[in-house]
C-alpha cells in the first residue's frame, strides 16, 4: 500500500471584524418604514381605542378590509398587536403621539 501525503487546505483568515459584521443583523430601526395613507388613518383610529368594526363603520369599508390593514401594519412594522403597533409607529414618528387622546 502506498503511502498518501494529504496536504491541509489553509482556511481563509477570520478577523475579529469579520466575525462582528457576520454576526451584528442591522436592526429593523435602521429600516425605513412606510405606511400609506389608510393605514396611518386605521392606524389611527385603533390608537384611540376603537375596534375593527368601529374602524370600518368610520372609513365606510368592511371588518374584513380593516383587519386586513391591520395586517399590512403589523407586517410593516414587525409587532404582533395593537399596542405594539402604537408603541413603534409613535417611536419611528408615523403616526403623533397625541393621536390617541384625540376626540
């Protein structure tokens, strides 16, 4: 049997810098956030505590086309509920924070 001489393939250099960029994400602060005009307008509406079919009643739509904002906003802006939704719109300016004491 003859003998096989295996030389090691040199793995590529990892500097700390690399491996902080690798694993620091940007995050979705750093993101621009869009919302149209109907969905600040719901968006809106449910900060001042009115449900979907109160929403829909005021905007002249269906339940239906409401909650299907709201799932546009909730996607938009990464939450998973109302309060959520208020707290990072007010943060990132999308909507004012007196929005919700307004009669």
């Amino acid at each position: 049997m003859a003998a096989v001489s295996v030389t090691p393939t040199p793995m590529p250099a990892i500097t700390r810098r690399s491996v902080n960029s690798a694993i620091i994400a940007p995050s979705s602060e750093d993101q621009i956030v869009k919302l149209t005009k109907r969905e600040i307008e719901v968006l809106t509406l449910v900060v001042q505590g009115n449900a979907s079919k109160e929403v829909a009643d005021r905007l002249f739509v269906s339940k239906r086309t409401v909650d299907f904002h709201l799932a546009n906003i909730y996607d938009k802006l990464h939450v998973s509920n109302r309060v959520q939704a208020f707290r990072r719109a007010t943060r990132l300016g999308l909507i004012p924070y007196e929005a919700q004491f307004v009669d």
